[in-house]
C-alpha cells in the first residue's frame, strides 16, 4: 500500500510541477507527471527534509521541496525536448 501511495503522491506533485510550470501543448503528460513526481520527491524532499531537521517524516518542507524537485525535473525535461527538436 506505502509504494501506490508514493506512485500517487508523486503523480499529483508532477501534474502540480507541470500546472506551475506550463506546457506548450497543453494538458498533462502523466508518464512525466510520475517520474518528475518521484525523482523530484526524491530529490528534492529527501534534500530539504533532511537540511530542515524534520529527518525522513512527512512534513511540509517536504511536501515543498518535493515540489521544488519535480518543478526543476519538468522544466529540464521540456529544456531538453526543444533544444533536441531544433
């Protein structure tokens, strides 16, 4: 049950990233959605809990830098895309 619920968790955290950071063809690709989720979660949530002092709980500088994490994710990815399609 804890690993669906980190598939969903970051999920909506990478549909959030996409929200935040747009799309040119608009809609939300969920296939980045899950894997900008859970790398950015990672990443970024382990990094700031972790500089925080919260330790491995579920706290909001988590939830924030898991946000951080998969925003920095999608915007790399869609970087990558256009410079490879040019």
């Amino acid at each position: 049950m804890l690993i669906i619920g980190l598939i969903l968790f970051g999920m909506l955290i990478g549909a959030g990233a996409q929200l935040i950071v747009g799309k040119p063809e608009g809609g939300i690709n969920w296939s980045l959605a899950i894997v900008a989720g859970l790398v950015g979660s990672f990443v970024g949530g382990l990094l700031i809990s972790l500089i925080a002092g919260d330790g491995l709980d579920f706290r909001p500088s988590g939830i924030i830098g898991s946000l951080v994490g998969a925003i920095l994710v999608t915007a790399g990815w869609l970087w990558y895309k256009k410079r490879s399609a040019a």
